[in-house]
C-alpha cells in the first residue's frame, strides 16, 4: 500500500495530535533509515533531508525538528518508480 491510498483508507481528521504520529508510525514500520542527507535550510527556516530507507524508497523534504520525521512538504521516492510529492 503507498502513502496516498494509507492516507485515503485513514481518514486522519478528527484525530488528536499523539493519534496522527501513531498513523505515521505505521506508515514507516518495517522500514530503517540507511542513509540521512542534509540538503538545505528552506525560506520557511525548515530543514531539508534526503532519507534513503532500507527498502530502496528515498524521501527529500522537511522534517520535524524534535522527532526527525516527514513533516511539511516533501517528495517520496517509491522503490517500484512511484512518487509521491505533497505534504506529510
């Protein structure tokens, strides 16, 4: 399942904040970061990576400044030749 149809089936509203980082929990289990690159900080002072996860999807974007995860906008890199780009 990629990223769009896990964000379709769970519908993320109405759910609190320790509720939505469980949801991306899921979405990265199974999966270990191999590699992570500093790109560059953004206009919005945001720090930008470039995550190689062990799987061979690469995610380039921000990420949150206390727990390192996807959060802002982004690119992911899908294994199979899929993408995603759009907020996370």
């Amino acid at each position: 399942m990629n990223l769009l149809d896990f964000l379709l089936k769970h519908d993320l509203q109405g759910t609190t904040e320790d509720e939505r980082k469980e949801e991306k929990v899921v979405v990265e289990e199974g999966m270990k970061e191999v590699s992570r690159e500093y790109l560059q900080t953004n206009k919005w002072n945001c720090k930008e990576f470039k995550v190689v996860y062990s799987n061979g999807d690469i995610f380039e974007g921000e990420t949150d400044k206390e727990t390192g995860m996807k959060d802002g906008w982004g690119l992911y890199l899908y294994a199979n030749g899929e993408k995603y780009e759009g907020f996370f």
